[in-house]
C-alpha cells in the first residue's frame, strides 16, 4: 500500500470519527434537558411538525388546539389515563388562550406520572410542548379531627403559644399540612428556623427558612412542602 494511500485512508477514518461525535454531541444537547424522550416510547406519540430542542419540542405558528385535541384523544386510545388537565379554553376568556394546556397522566406499567404542557409563545410565533415524566408522590393524612383551636409555638422550645381558634384558618393549615408529601428520609437538612404547631392529639415541628421548603416532622413521619406564602400567612410564622 502506497503513502499516499494510507493517507487517504486515516483522513476518511478520521472524518468518519469526527462526524459521528459531532452527530453525538447535538444529540446528547437535543434532549440534554428533557426527562423522557417520546420518541423512545411506542405509547407515547410525536404530534407531527414538533422538533426537540433541548428540553421541550417546537413548531412554528399556533397549534395549541390541535395538539391538545390530539394528546386528550391520542393517549387515552392507547391506554392512558388523565389524572388531571387544565386548559385556556375553560374559560371564555380568548385573551388566555395562548396559556395553552396542562395535564397529568398515568398508566400501568409506567414508573411514574406523563406530564404533558403547551403554550404559544408570541414573540418567536411557535407553539412550545414540554413532556415531563415526575414521580407518583403520595400524601398521607395526619390530621383527622377538626379541633377546636391550634397552638402555635414561633421557637421549638418556648413555653408560650399564639392560639388559633378560627375554624376556617385552622381547616385550611390542616388541609396544607395533610397534602405535604410524604419523605421516605428521617434525616432533616438543616433550617434557620423551627416552629411547632399542636393540634390536641398530634404535634408538628415545622422546619422552614431555606428555598427547599417547608418540611414537617411528627411521631407518623417526615413531609415536605413548597414555601408556601399562604402557609405563613395562615399560621402567623415570620419567613
């Protein structure tokens, strides 16, 4: 074999190698951010025109209905079932339409929960769809009976309280304490602050201060919970 040849042949060799990590590289950058790929999952289809970038799909104009008409009937053919599902159209305000949709579905067999949102955006004219697979979180009910005040300590180990009586403020913190998710872990991040709340037959230590969440701690378990705003204006603790 010639010089020249052998030449030849590791440039083609090399051009090959080349082309195929570049091919890698924006594949890997297509779908970098996205949590599930519908195109890896028979039951999951592609509305035709939608392009991954990243960590959602596009297609230029507004096709909110269509998509949304597609997924509603589309999924729930081949087995799916909505849990939940919003849209802009619920409303006769045509102002919100671009909002687009909303929904969450589930499937047996499937690890988890399919969320599936649009919306238009207006200043690039395309339609934007995120497909997002999300763990089935659950929430045990710790708090049974109504009780007819709650005591709310702001420091874990003061002796006085800030008493509740009002039943309206005290369904709604037991309604927000009862939806917190349950945590598998016993061991607590560490927080600025830690405050209690006593409801008669169960107490709760509230962890809170950092943008994790609210975390609340009993003899049933550990929760966890957004920063609710609603939280602290319920019970009157300082965030």
């Amino acid at each position: 074999m010639s010089k020249k040849s052998l030449i030849v042949i590791l440039g083609s060799i090399l051009v090959i190698v080349m082309v195929w990590f570049v091919y890698q590289k924006v594949t890997d950058d297509t779908y970098e951010g996205m949590s599930i790929i519908p195109e890896q999952h028979e039951d999951i289809p592609l509305f035709k025109g939608l392009k991954p970038t990243r960590n959602q799909y596009v297609m230029k104009g507004n096709h909110l209905e269509d998509i949304y008409g597609y997924y509603m009937s589309k999924l729930s053919q081949l087995g799916w079932k909505v849990e939940h599902e919003q849209s802009a159209w619920d409303d006769n305000d045509k102002e919100n339409d671009w909002s687009g949709f909303y929904s969450e579905w589930r499937k047996d067999g499937f690890d988890g929960e399919l969320w599936i949102s649009a919306m238009y955006n207006h200043f690039d004219n395309r339609t934007e769809v995120i497909f997002d697979k999300t763990p089935i979180n659950k929430s045990t009910s710790w708090i049974e009976e109504m009780p007819t005040n709650i005591c709310i300590y702001e420091k874990i180990n003061q002796d006085d309280c800030f008493v509740i009586n009002d039943k309206f403020k005290i369904e709604k913190i037991k309604t927000l304490i009862n939806k917190a998710i349950d945590l598998d872990k016993e061991k607590l991040p560490n927080t600025e602050k830690i405050s209690a709340i006593d409801f008669g037959n169960i107490k709760i230590k509230v962890y809170y201060g950092t943008d994790e969440g609210i975390y609340f701690q009993s003899e049933k378990g550990l929760k966890i919970m957004k920063p609710e705003h609603e939280f602290f204006e319920l019970t009157g603790l300082s965030h």
